[in-house]
C-alpha cells in the first residue's frame, strides 16, 4: 500500500557557516544548527547544495553568520573511499519559519548592487516613456486639473 511512497524532506533551521560557489550547477554552503539532547546542547555541521537560479533569487540571505531556514531533500553518495557522504538538496530558503512551513503568501523583494528592485527574481527596471506615450498619460491626466 505505501511501497511508492517515499518521504526525505527536511526542514532545518541554522546559521550560515560557510559558502563556495564551485562555478557548477550547484552553491554549495554550510550551516550550523543545534542538536538538542537532555544533557546539553551540542552543534550540528550541516552541509547543503542550492540549485545556481534558486541561489540568485536569494542571493542576498547567503552571507556568513544569517540565520536562515531551509526546505529540502537528503541525498547521499558514496566518495572513492567508500565513505558515505550525505547533504541536503535545498528547494525553499528563507529568513522566515512560515514562509517556509505555511508557504510564501507574498512576492520576493531585493534590490541588486545597482539598485534596481528584483521582484521575484524579475529586475524592475526603470524605462522612460516615449513622447507619444508621455502625450498620452497627459491627455489622460488633464481630466482631473
């Protein structure tokens, strides 16, 4: 009955220890995150991949230090010694806990270094309006004057 069905989502909170862009498909960054047991807390060394267009939408949570939360998936490998390596494959980030447990309600809003607004990942850009289009905003406008 439930042999297709297969659950590996996580959802993990940390603060950001480390990023290295490999110039791949993938950034790969670390964070660190707390492990609670009834004699103490002790941390966790998570490490993560975000698809390269997923990270250019929040490009501006990955910064050393920031606590974010994040969903995804496990994966693992086995390397050529044999050893297992596992890491989480992000899909939803965040500076927010419902944004990721109840679900984005709102757009995503950044500025780039230029200081052009990115709304969802889509640059605002300014473009001037020509002169017939400017005639015709002032015809529409005279209206009220």
């Amino acid at each position: 009955m439930y042999e297709n069905i297969n659950y590996n989502e996580i959802i993990i909170s940390g603060i950001i220890n480390n990023i290295t862009d490999t110039n791949d498909l993938y950034i790969k960054f670390g964070i660190t995150s707390i492990k609670y047991t009834t004699t103490k807390n002790n941390k966790v060394y998570i490490s993560l991949n975000i698809k390269r267009n997923l990270y250019e939408i929040y490009k501006d949570l990955f910064y050393k230090g920031n606590k974010i939360f994040i969903k995804g998936y496990l994966n693992s490998y086995v390397d050529m010694n044999k050893d297992i390596k596992s890491f989480i494959s992000v899909t939803d980030i965040s500076n927010n806990p419902n944004d990721i447990i109840k679900g984005r309600k709102t757009p995503y809003i950044r500025y780039d270094p230029d200081g052009v607004m990115v709304w969802n990942n889509k640059r605002c850009e300014i473009i001037p309006p020509t002169e017939e289009e400017r005639q015709e905003m002032e015809d529409l406008l005279n209206v009220f004057k």
